[in-house]
C-alpha cells in the first residue's frame, strides 16, 4: 500500500529539548516536504526536497531542520522547540510531471507536537 | 505574492441539500489548481487537479470546476460521509504550492 509515514503521532515535549519527527514514504518519489497546519492559517510549507541531498527552504523555516540522507526519509528536526512550534505537522510526497513536482500530493497522517 | 482564499469558512448542510465551496487565487502563471479532502486527525487526500479555464472533474457527488480567477467545488446531494475539510491549493509557475484556509463541510442526516 501507498503510504507515507510519520512518527511520532503525538508528543508533548519542554522547550529547548531537541526533538525529531521522522518521515517515510514507499512510493519512490523524488519530491518531499514538511508542512505544518495551524487554525486559520492553513498549510505552511517548512522545507521541501527536490530529491536525496537537495533541500530548500519553504514559507516558515525557522527554529527548523531537515536532511534528505535517502529518498525515502526526510527528518524534520527541531533543535531547541519552542512553544510557538506547538502545531500539526504534515510531511508530503509527490512524483515527478516532465520533471519537476507535481501539486498532486501524498500526506502522512500527521504529527501533533506541544511544546511546553 | 500568490494568495489563496476560500469561503465559507464553514458549511452547515442537510443531508441532500446540494452547495458549492469557492476558492478564489491570484498566483503568477497557474500550473494547476488542487483540490483535497481532510478528515479529522487524517493528513490531506488528494482530490482533483485542474489545469485551465473552464476545465471541469467530477468524482461521485463532488465536482470542481475552473475559472481564471477562482475553482467551485460543487457538492450535489451530500451524505453525512461527505462531511469534511475541504483544501484548494494552487501551483505557480516557480511550481511553488500554496494552500487555502480550508472549508469545513458538516452534513446532518
């Protein structure tokens, strides 16, 4: 089955404790990206991956880090969260169109981080 | 900047009463126009994607349709499963994606 992969699904964590959400996907595709989701703002992007070892910075980058090691993963790290990184978290994939990224996007379910 | 703006906000809708949500966009040269839907505690599901003007997709009781300046989502004859977040996003030339506040579909039986 299709899917990508988050972990964790939810925690509640303290200021400044460094932190890693992971993301998996099975379906080969180049192009990855984190967003996160917040009331009446909709979906920000954080970082984006036109492939392994190529990452760029989207919308809302700050207090944020991501590495693309394989195609597959695409970890999205906090170094010292803060309470306005209290948020949901969406990591995404989507194959290549004429070689570039399609809007035709793979969500994972979501990871639901407290900062405290 | 490109700009995304749905209405309403929220959708309050009797089983059968048929509606439509709006998605009005000013993006420099559209690539593509997408839909998806969001159920509670789930990520995004892809629904649509529209090109050009006066395209039109349907799928079951939703269809989505496209103007130069912004998409419908026309739901016709809504069950309660059809009760949803529904997301427009548009794709700019620089292929950069930007997504709408959503509109959350509540239908009652």
């Amino acid at each position: 089955e299709a899917q990508v992969t988050q972990n964790p699904r939810y925690l509640i964590t303290v200021t400044g404790k460094k932190l890693t959400v992971t993301c998996s996907q099975n379906m080969n595709h180049e192009y990855m990206s984190w967003y996160r989701q917040d009331p009446g703002l909709g979906l920000r992007q954080i970082y984006y991956s036109m492939n392994v070892e190529v990452t760029d910075k989207g919308d809302v980058p700050e207090g944020y880090k991501v590495s693309r090691k394989e195609k597959r993963n695409f970890p999205l790290i906090l170094e010292s969260p803060s309470p306005n990184q209290t948020s949901l978290y969406f990591c995404a994939s989507s194959r290549y169109m004429a070689g570039r990224n399609t809007g035709e996007l793979f969500f994972g379910e979501g990871s639901r981080l407290t900062v405290l | 900047e490109d700009q995304v703006t749905q209405s309403p906000e929220a959708l309050r809708l009797q089983e059968g009463e048929s509606s439509s949500l709006n998605c009005s966009y000013t993006v420099s040269g559209l690539r593509g126009l997408f839909w998806y839907r969001q159920d509670p505690g789930k990520g995004p599901e892809f629904l649509f994607t529209l090109y050009s003007a006066g395209e039109e997709k349907e799928k079951e009781r939703l269809k989505a349709t496209l103007t130069k300046k912004e998409s419908f989502l026309h739901i016709t004859a809504p069950k309660p499963e059809d009760s949803a977040t529904y997301l427009c996003a548009v794709q700019a030339r620089d292929y950069k994606l930007s997504f709408g506040a959503g509109t959350t579909v509540t239908v009652r039986a």
